[in-house]
C-alpha cells in the first residue's frame, strides 16, 4: 500500500497550513483545502480542527521522540536558525557526526520537526 497522507488536528488549522506552506515548502493540494503537500508532490498532510473532541492535542506535551515529522535539509544548522526566526523552537541540534546532521525543533503549535542529512540514505 502507498502511503497518502497523515492528519493532524490542530488549534489553528488555517495558520498552521501557512507557515507550514511558507517555512517547510509545502502547497496546498487545492485552493482552501485542508491537505497539503511537501515539494515532491507525493506526501502530504491534512490539517484540521476536529469538532470531536473539545481541544486539539497539545503536541508540545509530547515526547518529540513519540511523534515528530522528519524533513531532509542539506544544511541543518543553517534551516535551524532560519525555522526559529520563523517562529519554531530548536531542542536539540546534533551536527558533530559527519554521518548524520539532526535537529529537533517545534513548530509554533509544538509539533515536532526534524531535519536531517544524513550520509547514507535509510530508505534506498
């Protein structure tokens, strides 16, 4: 099975999904829509505010290692720095080894992003 997307219930679903679509490179899938896409067109997010429970998760509750989204950066320290003038908190970064660069930071409603570089691909 192909993977299609993940959904995240949000506070601010409409703010979410512009700072996510200005600082991370995601685009809506359509005009309004709740979905959003990375840069390659292929994964993406729906992102909404739920009227069944009363409050959306607290993300920044949450262990980063229990959840986070984990993005590719050909320099982590230098989308670090440029993600906290946005707005994201920076928890931990982790350039030392040349075989793995990482960064763990929140968005503005905590949900955890990571950045990696990693030398050897863990996928291919």
């Amino acid at each position: 099975m192909k993977l299609e997307h993940i959904a995240f219930d949000v506070a601010e679903p409409d703010k979410f999904i512009e700072w996510w679509c200005r600082n991370l490179g995601f685009r809506r899938s359509k005009p309004g829509s709740a979905f959003i896409l990375d840069d390659s067109g292929i994964m993406g997010l729906e992102i909404y505010r739920t009227g069944e429970t009363p409050k959306a998760p607290e993300y920044a509750k949450l262990n980063s290692m229990t959840l986070h989204i984990a993005f590719v950066s050909e320099d982590v320290k230098r989308d670090a720095e440029r993600l906290v003038e946005a707005g994201a908190t920076l928890e931990q970064l982790n350039i030392d080894n040349p075989q793995f660069h990482m960064a763990m930071l929140r968005d503005p409603w905590g949900v955890p992003i990571q950045l990696c570089k990693r030398a050897n691909s863990i996928f291919f």
